[in-house]
C-alpha cells in the first residue's frame, strides 16, 4: 500500500493503481478524454497530466502507475496551464458547433473545455474536416467532431468482440473508421455513443429529438433479456425518448444491449390503448365494463379445468400472482410461465436460476456452454465471458450450432447427445470441468425446450455431478433465460398445479375442445392457431400475435409504465419503475386483474400495489431481497433418461426482433436488415 | 501515399505471394516467437509491396490471414507508414525531396523539371505507368542536397540537366549510376579532399 501526497493531503492507496484512480480516491476530479474504466489504459489524449515533484514536466496521470511516496499535485499553475494547453490544441481541428450537435449539453469536450480551457479561441486558420462513416442504423458519425481518443476503437475490439474499427492515417491525417466500409455488426453497439466523449457518434434513431436538460430521467430495469441491466428511462411529456444504461456492476457493468436501447419506439408503435371485443368476427372497440363484462358471461359457470393461463415475457411478478391468485379461486389448476415449454423444474429453484451468477463468470475458470447462443440470448452476460476470456486461462466448450460468440471455444458438437457423452465422463471436456477450480455449465433455453427438454435438465444435473460443477462456494450450474418474466414467474409458482396442464397441454386441450377459456397476459410466442375455438382474452401492452387472436382485449401498459417487480437469470429481484402515464385507457396490470378478479365474484384480497406485494412477499419471500440473490439449494432435478442426437434449436432466430416491443420498432427493422437479413438471407422474415 | 481508402483506385480482387516470397514470409515469421507473430506485419507487407510494386487491400487482407491478425489492424499499419503505396506507382517511383537543405539548393526546381518533362503533378503517374512523382520530406542526404530517390537509389547533387538526363536514360531503359552526380565521391568536399590528402584516391569521373 503504497503512500502518497496529493494536493497536500497524505493517502494511502492499493498498489498497482494509476495516479488518476489515487487523485479520485483523494477526491480530485482529473479531466480526461481517451481514459476509461473500464477499457485498457491508451494516455493519447494528455488531458489528465498533473504535476509529480521530481519530474521533469507534467505526468499523463491515467497512464502512470502510483509508488511509494509520489507528491502529486493537481491544481498548481503548471498542471492549469498544461490542461490549457492541451484543450486548446483539442479545440484546434474540433468543430465549434455545439448548438447543432447532438452531444451538446452532455459532452465531455464541451463541459470540460468550460472548466479547464481559455475563454476564447486564438487559432484563426483552417480547421481539418473528415469524411462521415457507415456505421449502420444505430451509430451516427460527424467525425470531424472526433479528437481520436480511441475510446471506441478500444471499446469495439476489447468488450464487444468485433475487431473492425481502427485508426488509419497519421498525425493530421488520421482518422477513426473502419477502412472498408463495414457497419458495427455487434449487439452492443450502442455503447459506442455513451462512451464517445464528444459529438462524433452519436444515436442516430435519436438525433435532433431532444436536449438533455428536457428529459425526464427514470431510473429502472430492462427486460429485453433476462439479464435485467440497470437503465435510465429519459423520457419527455408522454413520451420515452431513449433508453441509457446505469451502472450495476454486479449485473451490466454500465453496458447495454441494443436491443435494449433501441427498441423504444416501438413503445409507440402497434399499443393498445383501449378494450376491443370481437363482434362478427371484427376486434371492435369497446369500455372497460363491457370488456369485463363479456368475459364474466364466459367464465360464469364453467369448471375450473376448462380454463388456463399462460404469462408472457414481460408479465411482472405482481400481475402474475395477481392471475395466478384468479386462476386459483376459480378453480383452474392450468398455468403456465413458460410459453416456450422450457423444462424448468417447478420445484428445483437451481434447475431455473443462473447459479453462478453474472459478476460469478469472472470467477469461472471452464465454462460449458450448451443450447445456448448468449451473444444474442444476453448480449451484456457475453460480454463479460469476453471479460473473462480475455484475462486468459479460460477454456471454454460449446455443444450446440457453431457461432461467432466473440471469443474462441472448442465446438464440441451440435448435438444433445454430446451433453450426455460429457456427463457421462467419457467426453475428454469432461477432465477439462472436473480438473478447474471454478467450472461452469451454461445451459441455454435451446436445450431445454422441446420433447427431451426434462432429459436435457436430468442430465446436465448429471454433469453438474460427475464433474464437480458444485462445489463449497461454488455453483457453476447456470440456467441462461431469455425472458425477463421467466425467474418470476417460476419464484411466484405460475406452473401447472396438482392435476393441471402445461403449456403444451393446454394448447392440446384447446386444440381438441377440452379447454374453452384461455388468459394470455402478454403471451405472444405461443401457436395461436392451436388454441382452436377457445375463448381467448388478451391482456397486453401491443397489438400482436396474441391481440389478432383474442376475444377480448385488455390494454395492459408497458414496462415503461409501471413499478413492477422482475426476477433476472440470476434470481435477483429488481424493481422497474414507471417513466410515463398508461396509454389512453390502458391500465396497470395487477389493476386490470384486480377488477375482473370482482367482476366474477372473486375479489382479490387487495386494493393496492403495496397490499399486492405484502402478500406477494409473503408467498415468495425471495422476490422481496430487492437487488440481492438468494442462493438456490442444490437438489436433484431433471429426468433421468438417455437424451438423443437431435440437433438445438435456440430460441432467438434474429436478435432484433424477439418480443410485441421490438417487432414495432423501426429501429429493430433496419437493424435485422443490416445484420440480420445479410446472414440469413431470408429479409425481414427471419 | 498514405491517407486511407481512395475509392479510386481499382483494387485487385486477389493477392498471394508467389512461392518464394511465401517461403520468405515463413522465414521472417520464424523470427518471432509464437503467438507473436503479429510482428511481422511490416516486412510482410514490404514484401507484397515489392511483389506488385503497391499494396492492395487483398494482399494487407492476404497478410492479416498470414498472421492471424484482424483486417482493420493491419490496415492501421499500412496507412500509417508513408513508404507504403496504397496506389499503384509507376516503374520508376521518384521522390524529390523538399527539405530545406534540399530546398535551399534547387529542390523545387528539381520538382518542376520532372513535372515538365513528364507531364504529371505530384501524385500522379505518366500514362505509360513508367514514372509517378511525389514530394517527401527529408532523405537524409542533404551533404549531396538537391536530392531525388529513385525507387531504391538516391540520385545526389542534381541539377535539372542533370536529372532531365536520368529520367531520358530511365525511359531508354538504361539505369544510370546512382550516387553522386557532380563527380564527388559520397559526400566529400566539392572541390576535392581537403585533409588526408594522402591516403585520398582520385574521384572517378561523371558517367556522362
């Protein structure tokens, strides 16, 4: 621990820091540009020089390592003149056009030329002008506007994993791009523009829409994915605006997935903002009593098993008690979470949890993935097996089709059966699990979805055993969900009860006539066609798959416009809060049910959100640890039985367009059409 | 010729090195340790450069397969260096320089003999593709200033006459002798040795 003085005041600080993380330890603000956290030290853009007694001119501090008895000296005439200086030959080639720039009033070059930099300009000759790029549809370049720190460069070939963009050129002539016009092709492109410290990449499904200091800034949670990253809701009047990522390290870092970011507007696309009945076969539009009141003529009388209900991605825990507290009184024993049929067992909470946590994965030192692609299932999680691949020491083996995760692995097969020859110990990845100290398995949705789904669980649990994946302090069995409802749903118990049917059996039974009333809420990516002549209610946020086959429709709101609690892959409970009001007369959920729940005689026993989640907590204590993991206990699940050579068919076909919210959204289309469409060669459809 | 992509310059679809060059390619990467390799991404290059007289983008992709590199990595490498050629060049690639000791003995008049006679600008490459002209800065030879790299050879003490005459013989066919073109030898005194008079061998005389 070496000591040091920094503007006269003694600190101790951990060795092998840089002098710029031991001036923000003493509480001084060091500008800079090129310098980030989390990105490798690069010292290009001298911003940050300070003054160290003894040498002979001032230190770029981002750059420099601390030692034994450094005075280090941040506010002397010196360092105020170097940072002068340096801002002025910064503000030589840069554009002065902060008041048609996007950046403005959130620019770093902006805020700290106010700060550290002359009043005026002395530089009176021609300014150097660079050519724009192609970036794609997410990513804006005005790249004149660029003071080459290289963040982005950095950012795209250590964290994202896609190693096109660089600097060509020299001194003047150097310019940040991709050479051969190439767009980003990556999942997390978007944090381009968060860590660009100026105006040269910039949103562009959000250019010229607002200015910072208009926005209305929500703090919540995603759920585009099960990852359940921390964001920023910026949103103006009755209007989300844009998306940011906040930082959690223990879940996102401060990285977002695109999809994430950008499939906002599609919160404004295809809503459902009123109750529509279906009269002569025509969804019309309809109010609220009446809406509730066809659906109380319908249920009234009917047996409980002629009734389900399956919750959709989205869904919130609250909503999700609240129908599964309906289904329960009316008799109904046929719910269902997982409306891709995902063989989660009900009563194993570590058969559906990512055990081994997200921060955990810097830990792994073997990891198995298996039916998984997590560069589009969780863009953000592989981003930090990229993290963690790139410390080195990592083995990591994947069973299941050969894709570009952004890092290497051994391909162990492309089958199921592989998995078995793994756990039955006679793979040779197998030794590679046992012979590490922290092992991992990442079992994606693609493994456990279809007819030998339990098989898959069963034996992946046996892996988990042959080769030591549990160990003291250790659990590396890790379940990837997909969706942001899935953990919740499973923590609250919306399963099949005693004698009740899963998803797959209630789309029999109403495929044959045995189930005559289905609620979906929020329920898209089921087959509706299978749901034969059942009376179908759709509660939901967007008019789609589940909408155009319902009876009724109730307009539910979205997850910008609610306080509900999520459960991400992890099992950490988190809490999403409201950024707008509901759309016309669209209602809360919990709310809708909690009004049907009396319509048909069986009043909920609460009136509010708060009574809702006291009793909530009461059934599912775990949902109540708000951003902590409860550990799962590790007990024997799955089916025992041999699993066959079938191929995976994972979940995510185009990582744009996976839920009602991202198929509405423009930004998601053009987005499939410039990496999706060009991979697949299918357009739009894929 | 640095700079980055001119979409202008018709790129040719392949590049592989010819057996030996490969052969020389595995030679040099031999030198570096393994998972180093990447360090040989500058002789690499010069040896493509000196396959097709350029480096085409398919032979920095070529070289980036060679390595294990990524595309762009290579492509930072090549544009960064100005002794690359990123255009094709002409046979005879000349370099006046323009340095002040260089300038303050006629460099300009060099550039605007070769501009003349050749009837190209800077940049720019005669039709028949025999010569290209550009301007660098200093070679490094200012004892000899004015000075005018002629692919590998510098060509020292000019005067336009002079030069007219090496760019006559060049288009003939002829390589002139490079060097010294006043009659000195290296960079000793014009009029002669001044010390060790002695031991000095008489100065072989002009190729003229």
């Amino acid at each position: 621990m070496p000591k040091m003085t920094i503007d006269g005041i003694e600190i101790e600080v951990p060795a092998g820091i840089t002098v710029l993380q031991a001036c923000e330890m003493a509480g001084k603000e060091i500008p800079r540009f090129c310098y980030h956290e989390r990105l490798s030290v690069a010292g290009n853009c001298r911003m940050c020089l300070v003054e160290q007694e003894k040498a002979p001119k001032p230190i770029a501090s981002c750059a420099m390592p601390v030692a034994e008895g450094m005075v280090i000296k941040t506010d002397s005439p010196v360092v105020k003149k170097a940072r002068q200086g340096v801002m002025e030959f910064l503000l030589i080639n840069h554009p002065l056009d902060c008041p048609i720039c996007d950046q403005g009033g959130e620019c770093d070059l902006q805020d700290q030329a106010m700060a550290y930099g002359y009043h005026s300009s002395r530089y009176r000759e021609e300014k150097r002008a660079v050519p724009d790029k192609e970036f794609g549809p997410i990513v804006k370049t005005i790249m004149t506007r660029c003071i080459q720190c290289t963040r982005c460069i950095r950012f795209a070939t250590e964290v994202a994993g896609v190693e096109i963009l660089g600097a060509t050129g020299r001194g003047e002539h150097m310019e940040v791009t991709t050479y051969v016009e190439k767009t980003i092709n990556s999942e997390l492109s978007g944090n381009l523009v968060d860590i660009c410290p100026v105006g040269a990449l910039t949103s562009k499904p959000y250019a010229f829409i607002a200015r910072p200091w208009e926005l209305r800034k929500t703090q919540s949670i995603d759920v585009m994915d099960a990852v359940g990253s921390a964001i920023r809701i910026d949103s103006r009047g009755r209007e989300v605006l844009r998306i940011l990522p906040r930082v959690n390290d223990d879940v996102n870092e401060e990285w977002l997935a695109d999809k994430s970011r950008y499939a906002v507007d599609g919160l404004r696309r295809q809503r459902l903002d009123r109750p529509y009945l279906r009269v002569d076969g025509k969804l019309t539009p309809a109010t609220w009593p009446a809406a509730l009141e066809a659906i109380a003529n319908r249920v009234t009388g009917l047996p409980g098993n002629r009734m389900a209900a399956i919750a959709g991605d989205f869904a919130d825990a609250e909503s999700m008690f609240a129908l599964k507290g309906l289904m329960t009184e009316l008799g109904s024993p046929n719910l269902d979470c997982r409306q891709d049929g995902a063989a989660l067992d009900p009563n194993a909470r570590a058969s559906w949890l990512f055990n081994s946590t997200i921060a955990g994965i810097e830990k792994g030192d073997a990891i198995l993935i298996v039916g998984s692609n997590p560069r589009w299932e969780a863009p953000v999680l592989n981003a930090r097996i990229r993290k963690r691949y790139l410390k080195g020491g990592l083995k990591i083996g994947v069973i299941g089709p050969k894709l570009d995760l952004t890092y290497p692995y051994q391909h162990l097969g492309q089958t199921a059966d592989v998995l078995g020859q793994v756990a039955s110990g006679a793979h040779a990845f197998a030794d590679v699990l046992k012979n590490a100290k922290s092992p991992m398995l990442i079992l994606g949705q693609g493994a456990l979805r279809g007819p030998e789904g339990a098989a898959m669980l069963g034996t992946a649990r046996k892996l988990a055993d042959t080769c030591n994946l549990v160990r003291e302090d250790w659990n590396g069995f890790s379940v990837l969900q997909t969706a942001a409802a899935r953990v919740g749903g499973m923590e609250i118990g919306f399963v099949p009860q005693p004698n009740g049917r899963n998803v797959a059996g209630i789309l029999e039974g109403t495929a044959k006539g045995e189930i005559d009333f289905v609620y979906l809420l929020g329920a898209d990516e089921i087959d509706m066609t299978r749901l034969g002549k059942a009376f179908v209610v759709y509660q939901g946020h967007h008019g789609d798959a589940g909408a155009h086959r319902a009876d009724v429709v109730l307009p539910g709101v979205a997850y910008t416009e609610k306080s509900g609690i999520y459960m991400n892959t992890e099992g950490r409970a988190q809490i999403a809060e409201p950024a707008i009001e509901p759309l016309g007369e669209a209602k809360e959920d919990w709310a809708i049910l909690r009004a049907l729940s009396e319509k048909l005689g069986h009043t909920l026993p609460y009136d509010t959100l708060e009574q809702l989640r006291r009793a909530l907590f009461k059934a599912a204590p775990n949902l109540q640890q708000l951003g902590a993991i409860v550990p799962a206990k590790w007990e024997t699940f799955g089916r025992t039985g041999a699993v066959t050579a079938r191929a995976f068919h994972l979940p995510i076909a185009n990582y744009y367009m996976t839920d009602p919210i991202s198929r509405a959204s423009e930004t998601m289309a053009r987005c499939t059409d410039a990496f999706v469409a060009p991979m697949t060669g299918t357009g739009t459809h894929g | 010729m640095s700079g980055g992509d001119n979409k202008d310059v018709l790129q040719p679809a392949n590049f592989a090195f010819t057996p030996e060059n490969r052969a020389e390619a595995d030679r040099i990467i031999a030198k570096y340790p393994t998972d180093r390799q990447a360090s040989a991404v500058l002789p690499l290059l010069y040896l493509a450069q000196r396959q097709v007289g350029w480096v085409p983008r398919a032979a920095m992709d070529h070289v980036a397969e060679i390595l294990d590199m990524a595309p762009i990595r290579v492509y930072e490498v090549a544009t960064f260096y100005t002794m690359f050629h990123l255009e094709p060049v002409g046979k005879y690639h000349l370099q006046v320089c323009r340095t002040t000791p260089c300038w303050l003995r006629g460099a300009d008049q060099m550039t605007e003999t070769c501009k003349k006679k050749l009837g190209i600008g800077l940049k720019e490459v005669t039709k028949d593709g025999l010569f290209s002209l550009i301007e660098v800065e200093c070679l490094g030879a200012c004892a000899n200033a004015p000075v005018v790299q002629i692919n590998d050879d510098f060509y020292e003490d000019l005067d336009p006459k002079r030069l007219e005459w090496i760019l006559d013989e060049l288009a003939a066919g002829r390589v002139p002798p490079f060097g010294s073109q006043s009659g000195r030898k290296g960079a000793e005194p014009a009029g002669g040795p001044t010390t060790l008079k002695e031991i000095a061998r008489p100065t072989g005389a002009p190729a003229e």
